[in-house]
C-alpha cells in the first residue's frame, strides 16, 4: 500500500502578502520626473520650516501637496526621496570640486542647486 506522508503532502505555499507588501513598496518608491521636480520646488518653499523644529509636519504637508500630483506616497518614502537627492548633489559637487574631474551630468542639479 502506498501510503503517502505528511511530509509528501505539504505543498510550499508562496507567502502572498510579503509579495503584495514587496510590489506595493516598489511601486511606491517609483518617482515620476514631475514629482521630483515638485518635491525640489516644495523643499525650497518650506525650506525655513524646516528649521523651526517641525519637520514632521512639513514633511506631512509636502507629502500632501505632492500626493495630489499623481499618487501619494508615505511620508518616510517622501524624506528619503530628498536624502536621495541631496546625496547625490552633494556627491556630484564634491566630484566637480577635484582637479581633473569630468563634470558629472545629472538633470536636477540645477534645479536642486
């Protein structure tokens, strides 16, 4: 007699919520060229409250703004966004800086300079 085991029975079931959870990150972390734009342009304007202590609310209020555009994304994604762009401005300055370097091309320098 053939008797299968428990072992032979149990089949591996995808965990369909991590992947859910997983495209819902990516597709929130995608930034259209508009976006970007918009969010450089709302950091400058709300550049001062940003020192008053209240950075979660700007952010909050920004996120709002920017959600508008096309879709919202959350506040953490949005303030990662900027880290991101800084970074990098500061990244391409620093390289511009050194003697002998090419001048690196990146199309928000001037917009986030």
């Amino acid at each position: 007699m053939n008797n299968p085991t428990v072992e032979s029975e149990i089949v591996p079931i995808e965990n369909d919520v991590d992947s859910e959870a997983e495209e819902d990150a990516k597709e929130m972390s995608k930034w259209a060229h508009e976006d970007i734009l918009l969010l450089i342009h709302l950091y400058k304007k709300y550049e001062k409250l940003f020192e008053s202590g209240i950075k979660k609310k700007v952010w909050q209020k920004i996120n709002e703004i920017n959600g508008k555009s096309k879709k919202k994304k959350d506040i953490i994604n949005v303030e990662n966004k900027w880290k991101s762009l800084k970074r990098t401005y500061k990244n391409i300055k620093i390289k511009s800086a050194q003697s002998g370097s090419q001048r690196k091309h990146w199309e928000y320098f001037f917009s986030y300079g």
